[in-house]
C-alpha cells in the first residue's frame, strides 16, 4: 500500500491559508481511499493539480486492497472519505451487510465500465450476433446471443460463472441488467442466501477488479463486468473481448460516488465543502475543451500509485474510443465523463435506480413504497451540500453559472427507452411502476422464499 504524501509549495502558501481561514476547516488533515481503476481520477487530479491544497487541505491519498476494506476504513474512521461504489453508501444506510450512514455528496463520475467474455465464449456467442456491411459485430450486443451458450454449458454439466466487484456494485448491477434484458436470469438473494444465485442461469460472483483479467484466464469465470481498465486489459492479453460497454446498456448511467460518513459530514461543515470543492474542479479539469487534458491525465492514473496499467490500456477509454476485439476499435466520445451531463451532482434519481435494482434482485427482501425509496435517497445522496459548494464556486469565478442543474430538486428528467438497451423508460419518480415495468425480478408483494419466488 502506498502513500502519497502532498508537498506544500510556497507559491501555494498564500492562496491555501485565505481558503482555510475563509472556510475556517475543522479538520485539515485528511486521508481518502481509492480502488485502482480510472474513475478514481477526481480525487488523484485534485491532488496533482493542488486542487485540495487551494482549499487549505492536505490529503494523503491511499489504495485499498478491495471494497469492503475501504468501506470498513471509512467507518472506523482510518480514512476520513473514499472513492466508491455508488451501492455502498445506500446500502449500508440501510443495513445491508454493513450497518453505517454513509452519505455522497459528490458524484464521481458517469459510465466507464464493460463487460468482457472470454475468447471460448466469444467465439460460440459470434454465430449469434447481427454483422455489419463491413464483417464487424453489430453493437449493443444483446445477451440473447448468449442463451446457446448457456444451454451448451448445462447439457455439457458445467455451471456458467461470470465475476462482478462486489454485491452491492454497479458492476453486478449492470451485469444483471443485460443477462435479463436477452432473458437470463442472473439470480436472486434471500435474507437466508445472500449468494445471488437462487434459480439462476448464470452464477455470479465476486473478484477484485484487478484480478479480473487473470481469473479470466485461468477459466475461473467465463466473462465479468468490470470498471476500465480491466477490460481494455483483456484486449490487449489476447485472452476476452467486452461485448458490451455500459454507455451502450444504459447512456450516461451514475458509476462511483464520494463517500463519508454522516458524521463526518455534520462535524465538519467546512473541510465537507472544501473537499467538494476541490472534486468539482478536478471533474471540470478532465472535461474541459473537449477532453483535452485526457492525455495528461493517462498519464498520471498510469502511475503504479494510481492504477498502475500501462498508458496505453488506460489511454483506450480514456480518450475518447473503446476496443473490443482486437483493431475494433469504436468512438465512444462519452464513454468516461467526469463533468459533462451534470456528472458530478449527486441526483436522488440516480439513488433510486440502485435501490429499484436491490429490490429487483432480492437484496431489499420486501416491497417497499415509493416514499420510502425517496427518503433513503434523500439520506444518503446529498445535493445540497454540493450546490453550496458549486455557488462558492460560482462566486469566486472558478466554475460557471451555467454548468450546474440549480433547479433539479434532486431528480434528473426520466431516462427514455431508447437509451437503455431493454427499451424499458426510467422515471426514479415511480421506482415501484418501474419495477413492475421490468420482464424479470421481484416486483410488487413478491419475495424469494427458499429457492423461488412467490407473490
């Protein structure tokens, strides 16, 4: 593990004192967790570029080995914020797993993940896909291409695993997603299984993001879902191609968020508001004139501190394109987004959705209202505090009237079904009408009672 400890040059002296006597911090002395992939760039561009020290902050930023001991360090206090699933605050609010009231202020970013098959699976699932004029996949990719493979799999007696980073991830989140979309079940959870695998089609399980590639090659897994660059990774091994980025599942979907505890947050207004600060410039770094600082930052996430993959594997989506196999390469201009599309506002909408797909999939075991699905959001997703720290922005020339949704009230407009690959609309409004709205999962009184459904 390895710290990074920031130097205070002295022609930053002056600017960070009047921010630490204007904000007057409670605390000024942080340190922040990370998983090594790319959408930790906020926090590593605040630090590069003295973001966190104009704001009279002197942060140590620390990798962590997964996400369950970044969560565990946030609440025990060994580190004062984290870079994270946007799953793990909402669900440990509500006491799933871990029981603690973590909170966001800060959205991280939108899409930047991809689901990768190994090169046996890919090769069974091409017969299966539409082909351009030019010979090439035609994509989105629907898992439906996949079914013939799952069915060969069964009659041959073997199981058909697939890895994902964590439960309460947007990773399995979004794997689930597709496999249903093209009709697989991907399994359900129980207050008495919590392995997700309850009359599945597919069985899904947890590995590290950096292990991704490696468990893929030894056949552990057959495919995964996975943040970049782990799938960028699998292209350039020669061992899996992605068939699907996230941005083609669903078009500018909420990835990671910034977590702290509650406590935090009400013990230390000030350093709260100076550290979304430092996030909101950082965000409006990677973004501005038209991704022009990309580069710069590849370079810096290529750096063993950060993600340590090579350049030109974090360059791949980064800058602006994705490859599948090897020389497809496609422009997605919007594959990561750290700024555009109000990134960076942490939407009670975007909540929902997580909480919808808990629900759907048996981690929320019972139907709840949609007043309760609004009141979690509400509690844990915390627009308020990054407005005031977007206005101070505002205010002191650094950012731009018009780059933040002033009048959202905490909801985006409904996402419409041409931007989600199952055609099915999202309104994070009715959670409950959405829910029912979807071919497979729990919806209305329906719960997992052993090994089925009922309701």
């Amino acid at each position: 593990m390895k710290h990074l400890i920031l130097g205070l040059a002295a022609s930053t002296v002056m600017t960070s004192a009047a921010f630490a006597e204007l904000l007057d911090l409670e605390k000024d002395v942080l340190t922040f967790g990370f998983i090594k992939l790319t959408d930790m760039a906020p926090l590593a561009i605040a630090y590069e570029q003295g973001y966190f020290l104009d704001e009279g902050l002197f942060v140590t930023l620390e990798a962590q080995a997964n996400w369950k001991v970044l969560l565990d360090g946030v609440i025990d206090g060994q580190l004062d914020g984290a870079h994270m699933l946007a799953g793990q605050p909402l669900a440990a609010t509500i006491g799933y797993g871990t029981e603690a009231h973590i909170i966001t202020p800060f959205s991280m970013d939108l899409n930047g993940n991809g689901i990768t098959v190994s090169n046996e699976v890919w090769e069974k699932m091409l017969p299966n896909i539409p082909k351009m004029a030019d010979g090439r996949p035609e994509h989105p990719i629907s898992a439906e291409a996949l079914v013939p493979v799952i069915e060969e799999f069964k009659a041959n007696g073997e199981a058909f695993n697939m890895g994902m980073v964590f439960p309460v991830s947007t990773h399995n989140y979004e794997l689930r997603y597709w496999l249903a979309a093209g009709g697989i079940n991907p399994g359900y959870y129980s207050p008495d299984n919590i392995s997700g695998q309850i009359g599945a089609d597919v069985f899904l399980s947890v590995t590290p993001p950096p292990q991704m590639p490696a468990t893929l090659e030894a056949g552990t897994i057959h495919g995964y879902c996975v943040g970049e660059p782990w799938n960028q990774q699998a292209v350039f091994k020669g061992i899996g191609v992605p068939v699907i980025t996230d941005y083609q599942l669903w078009k500018n979907n909420p990835e990671k968020v910034f977590g702290i505890t509650d406590a935090f947050a009400e013990e230390n207004p000030n350093t709260t508001k100076a550290v979304v600060r430092a996030l909101i410039r950082a965000a409006m770094w990677l973004d501005e004139n038209n991704n022009a600082n990309r580069p710069e930052a590849v370079e810096i996430l290529s750096r063993p501190e950060y993600v340590g993959a090579d350049y030109e594997v974090i360059a791949n989506s980064m800058t602006g394109f994705f490859e599948f196999e090897k020389g497809d390469k496609r422009d997605i201009p919007d594959f990561n987004v750290f700024f555009r599309h109000n990134a960076t506002y942490p939407y009670y909408s975007d909540a929902i959705w997580y909480l919808t797909q808990m629900r759907r999939w048996g981690q929320i075991a019972e139907p709840k209202s949609d007043a309760w699905f609004k009141d979690v959001a509400a509690s844990v997703y915390r627009p308020e505090i990054y407005l005031e720290a977007a206005r101070s922005l505002v205010d002191d020339g650094l950012a731009k009237e018009e780059d933040f949704p002033w009048e959202a009230n905490g909801f985006k407009a409904p996402t419409p079904a041409a931007d989600i690959i199952d055609g099915i609309p999202f309104d994070g409004r009715a959670p409950n009408a959405y829910l029912d709205s979807l071919p497979i999962g729990l919806k209305g009184d329906q719960t997992v009672v052993g090994d089925e459904v009922q309701g």
